[in-house]
C-alpha cells in the first residue's frame, strides 16, 4: 500500500495503490479542460464484493463518501468521507478533485495535500480514470506503477521512481511520480489509455438512495 494513499484517501486507498502508487506534480486537467461532471454528485459506498480490495483492513461498510460541487468554484468537486470506526468513533477526511474528458474517456485529478520536501512545500495528484456503466456505479481504476515506471524509463513521460522494502524479506514496492505538465500528461493519457491503468484493481462504487 502507498505511503502517500494511507495518507490522504484511506477509503480510496486499495484502488489508489497496489505495492507502491503513481502521483503527479501536475493534474490532468486545468479551468480550460477542467468539466463538471453532474453524474458524480451523491453518497456512495464501495461495493466490497466487485472490488479488488483489502477487505480485512477497510471496513468500506462503515464507511460512505459524498461528493459534490466545492463553493465557488464551478469545476471543482469536494470528496467527504465519513467512516465509523470499531471504538464507535468517527474519522472523516475532506479532499478536492477535478474532472475531465481526454480521448472520450473520464478521468478525475484528486489532491494531494501539500507534503513537506526539505523548506518547500510540493502539490501532487492521484490521476485516475472513472468510468460510469449506469447511474448508481462508480467504477474507479488508478495508474498502474508498474507500467508507468517503465514508461519513465523509456522517457516517455518525465518522472521518477522509488522503490523500497516494508521488511528485508517482503516484496519491494514502487512509487512513481510523474514531473510533466498537465498538457504533456494529457497527451501521454491520450496515447497510452488503457495500458496504463490498473484495469484489474478497480475500486466499485455504488450510490446510496437517501430518499
């Protein structure tokens, strides 16, 4: 699981990050490309069962997320999330997000709080792509570290890699973090498309009737 993911979406975070993550320093979409996605606005809950999670350690029942538009601020979205935990208190956390369209398909730029690097303080991004098969599903897929760490190599995009190790004897992790601009990302989504998402660990949503 990824450092950066634990931190930041702890509801998000077994779609977000496999052994390692992929963030970027720029998002992928800016006011001009940057859409309001009307769809997305509601309560959701994951779907444990059609997801490719951790269940033992994301009680996603006790958990639900709301989205909606942030105050003014027409392209910008607002991500709650509320879980209940097992000692009966609540743990919420509070993000932002933006989405667009390239290529025909949807994808969503959600915030990273700013971290600390030495005296200066960098944003970054979780990209991911979403994808709606009806109105009440949410289906999310994050960037595959894997994919994406080779296409650094190869110098298709800007980035760097890092890999570690929890324990001696564990499976190393990698982290990626992608240095290119948002119109350089953009057309880097728009060549590689599908051979660089997770299509095998997606995130499912569905969305809770209150009325």
């Amino acid at each position: 699981m990824t450092r950066l993911s634990l931190q930041v979406f702890p509801i998000l975070a077994a779609v977000l990050s496999g052994c390692g993550g992929v963030v970027s320093t720029a998002p992928a979409s800016d006011d001009a490309t940057s859409r309001y996605d009307e769809r997305l606005v509601g309560f959701w809950q994951v779907d444990d069962d059609a997801s490719a999670t951790e269940k033992s350690s994301s009680p996603h029942k006790e958990s639900i997320l709301a989205i909606g538009r942030k105050k003014d601020a027409e392209r910008v979205f607002e991500l709650v999330g509320v879980t209940l935990r097992a000692d009966k208190q609540l743990e919420t956390s509070r993000d932002e997000f933006t989405a667009t369209t390239i290529d025909r398909k949807d994808y969503a730029s959600l915030r990273h709080p700013l971290e600390e690097k030495s005296d200066s303080k960098v944003a970054t991004w979780f990209v991911v792509r979403y994808e709606m098969p009806d109105v009440d599903t949410l289906r999310v897929l994050a960037m595959d570290e894997k994919a994406v760490d080779a296409d650094v190599k190869a110098g298709k995009i800007p980035g760097k890699s890092d890999a570690w190790k929890a324990l001696p004897t564990s499976d190393p992790f990698l982290s990626v973090t992608l240095s290119a601009s948002t119109d350089v990302l953009r057309a880097y989504l728009e060549q590689r498309g599908d051979a660089v998402f997770a299509t095998g660990r997606p995130l499912v949503l569905r969305r809770l009737r209150l009325r």
